[in-house]
C-alpha cells in the first residue's frame, strides 16, 4: 500500500514539474517579447527623427523587410536619402548574439508602401559577423551600390617583426545594374588598429 501511494505521489510530482517547464518558455517569452516591443519603438522614434519621416514610416519600412515588433533584431542603418533618385531604402539590422550578425536589405517604395528587391546576410559563403572584440558589422549606402564592412579581428601583427597591431575587415560591395544589386566585390583588408578604431569607414565605394 504504501508503495502504491508513493508511485502515485512520483506521478504527480512529475506532472507538476512537466506543467511548470511547458508554462515557463512561454512567460519567459512574452517577457521577451514586451522587451523588444518597447525597445523598437524607441528605435523607430529615434530613426524617425534621423531620417526626417513619421514613426509610420519607418514602421512600415521595418515590417516590409519582413521584421515583426517583437523580433530580437536591431537597426544599425536605415538610410531613406542616398538611394532616393531610385526610390529605394536601405535597412541593415544586427541578430541579437555576440557576433551581432548583419543582413542588409533594400526596399523598394512602391505607393504609400514597400516592397523588399534585394537582402544579403552573407557573400562567398562568409557571413557578416563581427569579431565581438573589434566591433560590429555595417552596411551603407551609395548611389553605386551597398557597401559591408564586417571586422573580423583585431590586435595582431601583420608579422612576427612588426610591433604594429593589425585589424582584419572584409570588405563586400554590392552594385547596382539598373535591375538589381549584384556581388562586385568581396576581400579582406589589413588595416592599422590605430587607423581603424580613428576612421569611420574602411571600405571604399
């Protein structure tokens, strides 16, 4: 009898325990979710204001890249005037995560809304994480293209003489053919650490 009723208690033990794990993701996640809601309306407010459109705007601009409000992402560059002659956006946002991972998309304005022609998280199966200690990735904009500037290290030497710390860049570019946005170019550069931590572009167009 009394093992009996000490199976029965095991039992509802582990029910107890199966119904908190099943109830604790989903709080942790709405949490979560509440977080990056408010954090993306301060995003848009402030990109608003850079960018000299209504909050609306850049909301639309946002979910047209197929970005929901509660999504773990950040925006590194929205950039509504460098592409404007062809009516076009620039959206680049980082993943959430120590490499900050970047993908860059261009939307084009077709009305009073957005369509996305073109989005790129990688070229030559290396993707756009950053090395966490040197920085993030970054993507702009120019009337020739996208241009991606991922860090990949910092403080090495160029040689075992050499006293000089180094920062390794990939440099990616993409251009524009009249139709869409085609990989042009894509290479590593040694810069000076001192040169790189002073410049805010490293990359040419």
């Amino acid at each position: 009898m009394k093992i009996r009723s000490w199976g029965w208690c095991a039992l509802l033990g582990c029910f107890l325990i199966l119904a908190a794990a099943m109830q604790s993701p989903g709080s942790v996640s709405q949490a979560d979710e509440e977080q990056w809601l408010s954090l993306h309306r301060q995003e848009e407010s402030q990109w608003a204001k850079t960018e000299r459109l209504s909050p609306s705007t850049i909301h639309a601009i946002v979910q047209a890249a197929g970005l929901r409000p509660t999504d773990d992402f950040r925006i590194q560059n929205l950039d509504a005037h460098s592409l404007r002659s062809r009516h076009q956006v620039l959206l680049s946002t980082w993943e959430s995560g120590t490499g900050k991972c970047l993908t860059a998309s261009v939307l084009q304005k077709i009305g009073g809304g957005f369509r996305p022609i073109w989005s790129a998280a990688s070229a030559d199966d290396a993707n756009f994480c950053a090395a966490a200690a040197c920085g993030n990735a970054k993507a702009r904009a120019s009337l020739r293209g996208i241009v991606i500037e991922v860090p990949l290290g910092c403080g090495g030497h160029a040689d075992e003489s050499s006293s000089t710390t180094v920062a390794e860049v990939l440099c990616v570019r993409f251009l524009w053919d009249g139709k869409g946005y085609g990989l042009s170019e894509s290479k590593k550069k040694i810069i000076e650490e001192q040169k790189y931590k002073s410049e805010a572009a490293h990359c040419s167009d």
